[in-house]
C-alpha cells in the first residue's frame, strides 16, 4: 500500500475514532452509567404470594429481569406488615418477609446479592448483581423492645420508616395525625420513640420520615444527629396530600442533609387525579364491588387487580411524566439537586404515571431530567448518588 494511502486510513481511523468519543452521550448511556438506587419497591410482598421473581413476571412492576433492563443497580425491598390482625406477631412476619429476600438472593447468586453495606453495594455494582438492601416500613415489628432493633439491623435492615399509615405507640403517623376523629394519646416521638432514633444513629440506620405526621417529623428533626431520608414521599406544594412534604419540611431535610426519594404514585403527585378517579370509577362502582368479595388475597392484591381490569379507563386520567419530573425539579430547585432521589413504591401502588409503567421505564426519568438541562452529575446523583451518600454518613461511626 502506498504510503499516501497508508496516512489516509490511518487519519480516517483516527478521525473516526474521535468522532465517537465527541459524539454526545445519550439519556441511555448515561441511565446505564450511573448508579441507579430506587429506595422503596413492594414487590417483597409479591414474592410472600407465592410469585417467583427471577423470571418475568406478568403482573405488576418488577422482577429480576426487569430491574435489569430498567438499570437499576440498587433496590431496596420493603419489609413490611399489614395491620390486619393474625395469630402471627409483627416481628415473625418481618423476619419471614427478610428470608423471601434472602431466599431470592441464596436461588439467585449470580444476578442479586443482599447488600448490607456501601461496600457490599459497590462490590454488587462492579460484577453487575442487583444490590438488594432491605428497609423496614413501619416500627411495629420492634414492639416495644429497643433491642428488636440490633435483630433486624444484623438481618440487613438498613433504613426503618418509623410508621405506616398506622401509628406506632411511640410515634404517631400522617393519617392518624391528620384525621380529626382518631384520638391520640400522645403526638409525635415520645421519650422512648426518641430513643429509638437516638440507637438508629449509632447503629447506622437510617431514619426514614415517610409516613410520619408532621409532629413526629419535627421531633425527628430534634433527635436525629445524622441525615435522614424519607424513602417514598412527594412534594406538598405541588399536591396536597397528608403523604407530601411541605416546604418548610423540605428546608429541615436539606439542612439535615438528608434526601427525599420522589414516590410515583398518580394520587402523591397529580392533584387532580383524585377526583378524576372517584368520578371513572362510580359508574363502575357495583362491578367493582362484587370484584372486592370474589377476587382472592388482601385488599391490596384485591385493588391491584381492579386497577388491572380497568386498565383502559385508567389510560386517560393517568398523569403524564412531566408531572412527576415537577417533582423532583421542584425538590432540586428549591433545596438542590442534592437532596432528591428516586422512591417509586412500584409494587406498592396500583397506577402509575404514563411512561412509567413499570420499573423497565426508569431511562424515562433519566432523559426527562437531561431534557429539563440538569448537568450529567445532577442527574447521577438524584439516581443514585445522593443515596449512596447518606448511606455512607449513617455508616460513619
Ligand atoms: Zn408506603
């Protein structure tokens, strides 16, 4: 080959070559990049059904594949109780809801491993495993027994949301805080409550402030000498609703150096859905009644089916993604990009946003946050990275 010739390919190889490393990054490549952490996701209670989720699955939002192909390295699983009555205590079916995840991990060693620390979530993220952390939704399951929390700490238990909808006896919950007919006999953390934050701090758990009234939120606030999270929670301002957090809520989690992790839920983040639900639905109310006495399982598998039959009349009033990218814009311009995170509660609510059907819809997020002009690094923090700081500032001690 001449030499003329020579320098030509060479040149053109170089020039292409080049060509590709300036080529911009796409929303993709930068979803797959980045660490992805979703702090809270039901699908635990799926697998207690029975379900196997290390195959794809049909029904609801995510499974083994599906976390996959969704880029999501970091998936913390709800631990959590129903409040109806069994003859079973809280505490065994927390600890049977932490062996279906331990389970899930010992079947499945090369694609999930159950993480209980940075370290472990970094390992996990360079052999490309799901981590698989576990967060206790509701103190319930400790009774009234401080030392129940080192039990579900030394299982793996890595964040405890200090309520459900249901109040603890020592901390009281958004719902019975705000429903004038629910007498309380004291409100927010009492003495003992206070200790229970005080032991999350030194054990290096962190303080989870979804659900919580907004009078426990502020003894949280108090309390608490390390960064707190609220795992699955939205913003007030933009819906009004008990399950949001107001401004001057957002103010004190920054100030803490905490981060609130956005919950999908239409009803948390489009304040008109509501309404536009309780009028498709009324027409249809006898055939969802007699749909609540035949279908199997507890409520919410009863409403998760509802919602699937009426897939069609959900389609139109579902909200739109930009409603719920309103959100996590709303948290970074108001107390920055610092301070939000992704909390979809997939698998524990029964609609969801259009574009977000399920968890395989997580790159979505990522270019709608591109597309709004938040910066490559923003952008990897609200998917991960803010997670993976507080985590690491609950570890120091
Ligand atoms: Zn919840």
């Amino acid at each position: 080959m001449p030499i003329r010739i020579i320098f030509f390919v060479a040149a053109t190889i170089l020039v292409s070559a080049s060509g590709a490393f300036s080529q911009p990054r796409t929303a993709r490549d930068i979803h797959f990049d980045a660490v992805v952490v979703d702090t809270h996701n039901d699908v635990a209670q799926r697998m207690l059904n029975g379900e196997d989720i290390s195959v794809l699955t049909q029904a609801g939002h995510s499974d083994l594949p599906r976390f996959r192909q969704g880029g999501v390295d970091v998936e913390m699983f709800s631990i959590w109780v129903p409040p109806e009555k069994t003859q079973r205590s809280y505490f065994d079916q927390a600890d049977e809801q932490i062996d279906s995840v331990e389970s899930l991990a010992r079947r499945n060693p090369a694609a999930v491993v159950l993480a209980r620390s940075s370290f472990d979530v970094d390992r996990a993220v360079r052999e490309h495993k799901l981590a698989a952390m576990l967060g206790m939704e509701g103190g319930h399951p400790l009774g009234d027994a401080i030392g129940n929390l080192d039990h579900f700490y030394n299982r793996g238990v890595r964040y405890l949301t200090l309520t459900w909808n249901n109040s603890t006896s020592w901390a009281t919950s958004a719902k019975d805080e705000t429903n004038p007919e629910t007498t309380l006999a004291h409100r927010g953390l009492t003495v003992f409550g206070k200790a229970v934050v005080r032991k999350m701090n030194d054990l290096g758990m962190l303080v989870d402030v979804s659900h919580v009234g907004e009078r426990t939120f502020w003894d949280v606030i108090g309390t608490s000498t390390r960064p707190i999270i609220a795992s699955h929670s939205s913003v007030w301002s933009l819906c009004h609703h008990r399950r949001n957090l107001k401004d001057d809520q957002l103010k004190a989690i920054a100030k803490n150096g905490g981060v609130v992790f956005i919950n999908f839920n239409p009803a948390f983040i489009d304040s008109t859905f509501a309404d536009k639900e309780a009028k498709m639905r009324a027409p249809h109310q006898r055939e969802i009644d007699s749909l609540v006495r035949v279908l199997p399982g507890d409520t919410f598998t009863k409403e998760n089916a509802i919602a699937r039959h009426f897939a069609a009349e959900y389609l139109p009033i579902r909200p739109p993604l930009s409603v719920l990218v309103d959100h996590f814009d709303y948290v970074a311009k108001l107390i920055g990009p610092d301070h939000v995170g992704i909390g979809s509660d997939f698998d524990g609510i029964n609609v969801t946003p259009l574009g977000m059907d399920d968890v395989t819809a997580l790159p979505n997020l990522t270019r709608a946050l591109l597309e709004r002009g938040y910066s490559e690094a923003d952008v990897k923090k609200m998917l991960g990275g803010n997670f993976l700081r507080v985590l690491k500032e609950a570890e120091r001690h």
